[in-house]
C-alpha cells in the first residue's frame, strides 16, 4: 500500500480522499490554492501545501506545481479527484515519468476512453449499445450528409474531444448540417486542439442512466449497477438516484455486463463510468466513458455497500479487486441532493460569502459529504457546490420522504443555496413517479 499520497483537489472530494486514506493507514498531503488557504479540511490532512494563487490555471490545474509539491512531500501516489486535472491523460503520464502514482486509469487507457470516437468503437467491439451515427470522424460535408439520411433528421454533430456539454450542435435539416459541420470542425480545433467530429442520432426525450465500474491491473473489472441522472440543469445533474427507477433488471443487466467488459477490453483500472441515454422503451445508447471517480459516486456507495474511493487506491497500489461480480448485492435506494451555493429563484445566480449559520442533517441513512463548516466563506473562484446531502432508505419512496426530512434540517446562512429548490421537487408528483426526462427540471423552471 502507499505510504503517503498527495491530493491534487480541493472541496468535498479532498476531503472524501483524505477520509478514505485515514481509514487505509496512509499519510495524506492536500494542496491548496491562496484562496482555500483557511479551508479547515487542510487541518486534517498530515501536511498542506499551498501551489499559488486563487485561479485554478495558477494552482489546481498547474502541472509544474502540482509536480513540485508531490516531489517535495515525497508521495508515493497522486489522486486528481474529478474535474480539474483528473481526465487529462498527458497529467497521467508525466506523474508516471516522476514515479509518482497516478491513482486513476493508465495514461493509454484513459486516452482511447476519453476519445468519443474510439470509446464508441471499444464499446461496439463489447456488444455495448451505441447511437446510430457515423462510425468514426467525419471527414466531408457530402459523407455527414448521407449518414444523416440514413439515421434519420434530427442528428448531433459532436467533438471527438469534447466535454463538459461543449462542442455539440443539433442539426434538424440537411441545410442546418452542412452549415454546421465545418464551423463544429473549426470550433472543435480552437476549443479542444482536435477537430474530429461525428454525428449521431439526436434523441429528443431520454433519460441519462450511467453505469459505475471498477477495474483492477490484473484483467478484472465488475460493475456496481447504474444510476439515474437524468434530473440536470444545463447538462448539470442537480439529483441522483439508484438504482434507476423502473428500469427493467434483464435489460440494465446486460447493459451493466458490457459496460464492464467495455473497460476491461481497454486495460482499465480505476473507476470508470459508462454514461448512457436511455428511450422509452427503455433502449440504451452509450454517450461517453467518464474515466474518474464522479461527483455522485456515494450513491452508489450506499447501494452496494463498495467503497469506491477506497477501492480506487487499493487497485492503484497494484492490489487486485477484493471482490467479484457476484459479490455485489444491491440494497435498498440511495439518492444524491447537489447543495449548491447559488440562488434557484434568480436564475441560479452564485452566492458566494460566509456561512454563519451551519446545520448539517443526520440521523438513520443520512451522509452528507462536505467541507464546510460555521464561519467558511465560500471562494468565488470555483464550482458551486458546498456538499451533498445522500439519504439511504429501502426503497424509493422512503428515500423520499427521508430526503426531504433530512432537507428540512439542513440549514447554511446567510448565503442561498439550491435546498429549496431540492424541497420542491421532493414533493413532485412527476419526480414521485420516477423516470423524468433530461430536459424536465428545464422545462419546469420555465
Ligand atoms: P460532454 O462530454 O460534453 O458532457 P456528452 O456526450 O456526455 O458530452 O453529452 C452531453 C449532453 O448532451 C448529454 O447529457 C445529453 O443531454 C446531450 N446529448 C448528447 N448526445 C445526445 C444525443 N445523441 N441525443 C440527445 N441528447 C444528447
């Protein structure tokens, strides 16, 4: 096992890292910016070590730095957590040119998974559910022209490097196509530094079901079910769930199946997830493979009873999976409320400031994952989010009611926060339902 690992993020995930590595016998060491210079989950790491300035070009996603710290603390081991520079695989290899850990996929692995189009290919070759689309890049207007009639209008025209819901454009008409795939070109080639495109069939209703997996350095690699996500604002989830309501067992079995089969093909190791839309009739299309650990990881954590951080470090160190697939039971529903620091009845506006007032909920099947205490005063300079309040209960509906329990006690002052709206949608009778679309919260907001 590692003997001291370096976290190379800030927020809630430092602190769900540094948690797991305390409770594995490792040292941590947490960097940090100037301007989370008085988070208290620094207090809690073995050593702190401030990289530069608030903006994160200048601290989190600085290489040199990032490289220097580790170096300085002699880790053994680094973990991105997610966002900042937890998919850029040119991160990954430099780390391994330092000897230092990566705890994540292999710079190859994450390089074929993170290219759309070669994903889609790996997923094919595993019997994985893709869109009807082109079967590589594009490389002409004519050639986008007769995929498209042949899938049929509307189609999305998207970068083989995009991310982050950038780089995308629905095409209803052949006029609309051929006048958007050369600007997709250019803007992809500006934006990513790689202008592949392809197209696929744009599905207008679905909902965004996404299945966690996990892969060791010794071939092995097993699936802890899905998640339902399809409750988003601007392609940002605002709720999760599992498992995902109404889904039938057989058809997400299969899907699960090939989504573990998909990551071992490429040699993967870590956690992974294969995000997927899923029609009415409940077919699946493979969008992307996400090759971290993700923001709502814990739901499935409360589901399956797997420590997924914990399991990550494990088979970095080179341990193989301690589990098996048919290990992995599902218990009861979990659900995932995002507390955001922004103000949903002003269209979502960014409160920053300090939090004088702080109440987090408990009580059976209660976590709230969080780094925020009385007194914290929230940086303007990074993602919104304060915490994630997870209830567990066995099932659905009780998770509900449970949620919105817990949602009745959470209380963050003076600053706004997404509870509210969470509140609300606890008591709607289209979420009680279960199975929303993609677009709903959008169209509710309305
Ligand atoms: P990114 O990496 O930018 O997040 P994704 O491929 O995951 O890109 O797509 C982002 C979002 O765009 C999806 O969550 C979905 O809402 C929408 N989207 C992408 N592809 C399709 C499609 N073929 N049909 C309908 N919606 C799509």
């Amino acid at each position: 096992m590692f003997r001291r690992v370096l976290i190379a993020n800030r927020g809630e995930i430092a602190l769900r890292i540094m948690r797991a590595c305390q409770e594995m016998g490792v040292e941590t060491v947490c960097v940090y910016s100037e301007a989370d210079k008085n988070a208290p989950y620094l207090k809690l790491a073995d050593r702190a070590i401030c990289i530069g300035a608030g903006p994160a070009k200048d601290s989190y996603l600085n290489i040199p730095r990032l490289i220097a710290a580790a170096e300085i603390a002699d880790v053994d081991a680094i973990h991105p957590g997610y966002g900042f520079l937890a998919e850029r695989a040119d991160f990954a290899e430099i780390c391994r040119d330092c000897k230092i850990e990566f705890i994540g996929p292999s710079p190859e692995a994450m390089s074929k998974l993170g290219d759309k189009v070669e994903a889609k290919r790996y997923a094919k070759a595993a019997k994985v559910p893709v869109f009807p689309g082109s079967e590589g890049a594009i490389d002409n207007e004519e050639e986008a022209v007769e995929i498209a009639d042949e899938i049929g209008y509307p189609v999305i025209i998207k970068a083989a490097a995009g991310g982050g819901g950038r780089g995308m454009r629905v095409c209803h008409n052949e006029a609309t196509l051929r006048t958007n795939i050369k600007k997709a070109q250019q803007e992809a080639q500006a934006a990513f530094g790689n202008g592949a495109v392809f197209i696929e069939k744009f599905l207008e209703r679905a909902r965004h079901v996404e299945v966690q997996v996990l892969g060791d350095k010794h071939g092995h690699a097993v699936h802890l079910w899905e998640r339902d996500c399809s409750m988003q604002r601007r392609h940002q989830k605002i709720i999760e769930e599992a498992p995902g309501p109404g889904i039938e067992r057989k058809k997400i079995q299969s899907v699960a199946e090939g989504a573990a089969k998909l990551v071992k093909s490429a040699e993967y190791s870590g956690a992974a997830t294969v995000e997927f839309l899923m029609d009415d009739d409940q077919n699946f299309y493979m969008l992307e493979v996400n090759t971290r650990v993700q923001v709502e990881h814990p739901v499935t954590e409360m589901i399956t009873g797997v420590d997924i951080v914990k399991t990550s470090i494990l088979v970095a160190a080179g341990e193989p999976l301690p589990f098996k697939q048919k290990d992995i039971a599902v218990n009861g529903h979990a659900m995932e409320c995002r507390i955001n620091a922004e103000n949903p009845d002003k269209n979502f506006m960014p409160s920053a400031g300090t939090i004088e007032t702080l109440h987090l909920p408990g009580g059976p099947g209660v976590r709230m994952d969080t780094h925020v205490v009385p007194g914290y005063r929230v940086p303007p300079n990074y993602d919104s989010m304060i915490g994630k309040l997870i209830v567990h209960a066995e099932d659905r509906e009780a998770c509900i009611t449970r949620m919105k329990r817990a949602l009745g006690e959470l209380t963050v002052e003076p600053i706004n926060t997404t509870t509210p709206l969470h509140l609300r949608l606890m008591e709607n009778a289209d979420f009680a339902r279960g199975g929303v679309d993609i677009h709903y919260l959008e169209r509710l907001l309305k």
